[in-house]
C-alpha cells in the first residue's frame, strides 16, 4: 500500500540557514537512489526564535520510514533539530459513490 508520509519538528532560526542544504541533500539522495518525491516546507511564521519546518514525501511504500531514518542520521539532521522530528501517515480515501436516490 501506498502512503503519504508527513515529518514535522522545530528549528531555531540561527540554525535553519545549517540544516536546509542538508535536508535537500538527503531528500536529493532519496530521489535518486529511492524513487522517492519530497517536498520540504516551513510555515511562514516563526515563534520564539523557532520555525516548524515539514518534509512531505508522497507515494512511498510502507517501508519507507526505516529508509528515511538512515538517512536522516547520515545526514547529520539532529545536531540541527531542536526536539523531536515527528511523523504523520496518511493514505488515500477511498470514496465509494454514493447510490442514486
């Protein structure tokens, strides 16, 4: 089965400038030696000197998570974090249609 998966955690913004290149270079990795699309966000406020920051990585199967938390930790990804990174997993809704009344 097929999956959207949704990572999430904190950054302080003297850090953030250190970890966005690392974070394209694994997501680039991931690309090349995964098959796998991601997409890195933040949300355009921060708070208290922290921004939260998301990686979005739709379409991976089941077993990807193992794969992303290798790479993170190749990446050097939690010297830069502040807490934890937390994940989210979402599928596809099915929607059967409705009958006609």
């Amino acid at each position: 089965m097929k999956m959207d998966l949704y990572v999430y955690y904190k950054v302080s913004e003297s850090d953030a400038a250190a970890l966005a290149p690392r974070v394209r270079a694994m997501q680039a990795a991931l690309a090349a030696h995964q098959g796998v699309g991601a997409q890195l966000k933040r949300r355009p406020e921060s708070r208290d000197g922290m921004q939260t920051w998301m990686e979005v990585y739709p379409g991976v199967a089941e077993d990807f998570h193992g794969r992303l938390a290798q790479a993170e930790a190749r990446a050097g990804l939690l010297e830069l974090i502040a807490g934890p990174r937390r994940a989210e997993v979402f599928i596809d809704l099915d929607v059967e249609a409705a009958p006609c009344a």
